[in-house]
C-alpha cells in the first residue's frame, strides 16, 4: 500500500513536469501505485514528441488529461488533442498495465472474482485472503446486511 503523502508527491512531481497536459481538472490518479511509473513515462513520452513536433509551428494540439482510472482491471487514460503516434503511445501503456501488477507494478495478470484486478501473485493471495477474512467476517455480514435492508426499506 502507498500513503497519502506518497500519492501527493507523485501527483505533485507530475502536474510540474507537465503543466500543459494536468491544465484543466482531471480528477487525480485513481490507480495504485504499481502503474504509477507506466503514466510517467506515458506523459514524458508524450510531452516530448508534441514539443518536437510543435518546435516551428504548432502540428500536434496539446494533450489535456481528461481522467485517469482503473477499469475492469485495466488503465484508461482519457485525454484530449494528440495525434496518431500519442493516440499509440497510450495503447502501449494500457497493454502494458494490463500484465504489470497495479499495487506493486512487477509481472501480474487479470484476476476475477469480486472486484477485476490486474495483480500479481502475491498481491492476489493477499487480496484473497483480505476476502475471505471480510467474508468470515460475522459483526460486518450483520452490519452489511442491515445496511442493505435499510436502503431497501
Ligand atoms: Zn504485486
């Protein structure tokens, strides 16, 4: 797991190394830790090749991150403007957290059950066992329940 102060030094080191791309609100980096270098080197990517390819006259717009999210165990990386080569860019790194494991970013793969997540193996045995502590659980079914027939009341 990661702490809050981690998460706001990584958002903090990218909306400075790329002004341009976190301008209008894009609603923060909803994916753990272990993809967290897969978007930094997305936007670096990024960023590079509309610098060089805007140096005489502007060809490329500029990319806005619109939002950034997890997905049925995969990345998704909504944005505006770019081109063709950013628009493969962000295919690459989709496909490349779709096999990299999302709490600590080694070799994973999809996991089924409950909630979808790509993870590896021990983040998955970790999560399995969380699971079935929660569902072993007596005070939290009772207390799960009776929050359900309240909403249903
Ligand atoms: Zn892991």
């Amino acid at each position: 797991m990661y702490t809050e102060s981690q998460y706001e030094e990584f958002e903090k080191r990218m909306v400075e190394a790329y002004p341009k791309m976190f301008a209008e609100p894009y609603g923060g980096f909803a994916v753990g830790p272990g993809w967290w270098p897969i978007l930094e080197t997305l936007c670096g990517q990024i960023q590079h090749h509309i610098d060089w390819k805007n140096k005489k006259t502007m060809i490329v717009p500029q990319v806005n991150v619109a939002q950034i999210k997890e997905k049925f165990g995969g990345l998704r990386f909504y944005y505006d403007g770019g081109d063709e080569y950013i628009s493969g860019l962000v295919s690459m790194a989709e496909s490349w957290a779709a096999c990299s494991c999302e709490t600590c970013g080694t070799p994973g793969e999809r996991r089924e059950g409950g909630w979808i997540r790509t993870l590896c193996d021990t983040h998955e045995t970790e999560r399995q066992s969380t699971i079935k502590e929660r569902f072993e659980d007596k005070d939290l079914q009772k207390s799960i329940l009776e929050v359900m027939q309240g909403e249903a009341e």
